[in-house]
C-alpha cells in the first residue's frame, strides 16, 4: 500500500528532523532565523556545521547591507553576548529590540540552569517611529547611510505572528530537537567534567579564530570575552593556562606579525601600518614591535629592503 511505503520512508535521524522542522517555521511563519551555538556543536560534526551555516546570521538585505560594514558587524556580534547573558537571567524566551532597531524574538536553549545555545527569530517592528530612532542613531555612530538603511528596513519588518501559541510550540519543538542532538553528538547530562573541559576548548578556540578576524579593529579582552558569550576573568584565566600568554599578547602577536608582513611587502608608512593593524598608537606600536623582533619597525625595514 502507498500509505505503508511512505511510512517506510520516513527519516528518524535528528538532524535530518531539525532541517525540516526549521525550514518549515521560516515557511510557515515568513520569519528570519537566526542560531547561536553557545556550546559549540559544530565542531563534532560536519553535517551539523552545515545543516546550522544557513541559520548563523539574519540573511536579509538590511541586515547585510549593514555588516558589510566592519564596526557594525562587530557591533551586531557583541549585541548577541548581551543576549547570551539575558538568557541566562531569563530561563524562557523573550521579546527585545536590536540597537538598530529591529525587534525579534530569543528562545534560549537549555537544560539544568546551563544555556546551550538560542534561536533570534525576526524581523518584527511593533513600533515604527522607535525603530527608525534607533537606526538613526546607529547610522550616525558607524557613518551609514540612514535612507538607504531606513528602505531595507521598511521592505523587511513584519508587524506580528498572527498565531503565537502555534508559533511558540514550534519553537518549543525546535529547542528540544537542538538539546536531542546535543545528547546524541557530545553533550553528556551527566558529566559536568566532560561539558566544562569541552566548554573550555570552545571559549578559548572561537577567542582565537575572532581575534584573527578582527585584529585591525579596536578589541580588548572584553571584547573578546563578550564574543565568546563568558566573562573577561574567565576567558583570561583559561586563556592564559591553555596558550600560554595572554589575550592581549595573543592580540599583539596577530597584529605585530600582519605589520612585519605589510613593512616587508608595502611602502606604506610605519603610522600608517600601525593604526591599519590596530594600534591606535604608533608609539606604543613600536615598543611592541622592537620587544617582539629585537628592532625598531623602521630598523627592521631598511634591513630587509635590497639595494
């Protein structure tokens, strides 16, 4: 029979379960959906890793048009450990609005008092006149273009769900597929050991890899910290232990070493250099380059430049 064979078909693997079940919400709901993966799921699986790319970030055209700006988007990574910390208070979904002005909803994903991971699900806009304020303000900090922003936003917002108990239980499903597939690819319920020693190899991994990212802009511990969804005490301790120096030494050896590289390839000057790799201070630029190579930036250049 045709009913038994499509039964037959029918897929028990979690993954496959979570694809679905998240393309089906942003159909039903005509939403944007965002994952933030708190714990670092991605790093068991490949599979996993792609099935969640498509949901790391609000694929939209106002929310890419502003990343493409450096300091927006650092600004839009940071606003997402403000809400990390909130969903720690919290223990349930809320309601907030971004500093750009778009509203969405946070459905934190945890299980004994630990936050795992959440979804953002937007873009929403229940009040017009504050959301434009807000993007007003933001363009003017970053130096963007508010009209050409404001139109992104006024083809993208949504006024409201029109069923919320529907979309509420769907979300609910959503979280408790994450937390199944948590259990079924490394997170162990009962062993706390195992989740902070993994815990501890994320924060310090995604330290690394958003510090070689964002180098050239202005970061501090803090920063980073708030990156990687901890404290900046926590994040240096376990820094320190793991990679033997500090996150700030760590962020001055990235810099140092992209500054030898562009006195080696470039004519660019050594103040120029210096703030391009995100030394606000070209000064201080060169204590750190000399205690670091032995010589002075400029020492360093006439040395290697061929006659």
């Amino acid at each position: 029979m045709k009913n038994n064979k499509a039964l037959t078909d029918f897929n028990y693997d979690t993954l496959a379960l979570i694809e679905s079940h998240l393309e089906y919400i942003v159909k039903k709901y005509k939403i944007d959906l965002n994952f933030h993966d708190i714990y670092g799921m991605y790093h068991f699986n490949a599979d996993v890793k792609k099935m969640f790319m498509k949901y790391y970030f609000h694929d939209n055209i106002f929310c890419n048009n502003l990343k493409k700006d450096d300091n927006c988007h650092l600004n839009c990574v940071l606003n997402k450990a403000k809400i990390a910390k909130k969903c720690e208070k919290t223990r349930g979904p809320f309601y907030g609005i971004c500093p750009m002005g778009v509203e969405e909803y946070i459905f934190p994903i945890f299980h004994k008092n630990r936050v795992f991971g959440f979804f953002c699900v937007g873009t929403f806009c229940t009040d017009l006149d504050r959301s434009l304020y807000l993007l007003k303000k933001g363009t003017a900090k970053f130096g963007l273009d508010y009209d050409k922003a404001k139109n992104d936003f006024l083809r993208l917002k949504k006024a409201r769900i029109a069923n919320m108990a529907e979309f509420i239980n769907d979300m609910n499903i959503a979280c408790k597929l994450v937390l199944l597939l948590f259990s079924e690819y490394g997170y162990e319920f009962e062993n706390e050991n195992a989740i902070t020693t993994h815990m501890t190899n994320r924060t310090v991994k995604k330290a690394i890899e958003f510090i070689n990212n964002n180098y050239h802009k202005n970061i501090s511990t803090r920063i980073v910290a708030e990156a990687c969804f901890c404290s900046p005490t926590y994040l240096s301790t376990i820094f320190k232990k793991k990679m033997r120096m500090t996150v700030t030494d760590y962020i001055n050896r990235e810099r140092i070493n992209k500054a030898k590289y562009l006195l080696d390839k470039t004519d660019e000057s050594v103040t120029d250099i210096a703030y391009k790799v995100g030394f606000n201070d070209s000064a201080y630029f060169t204590i750190v380059y000399k205690k670091t190579f032995g010589k002075t930036p400029g020492n360093d250049r006439t040395k290697n430049k061929t006659p």
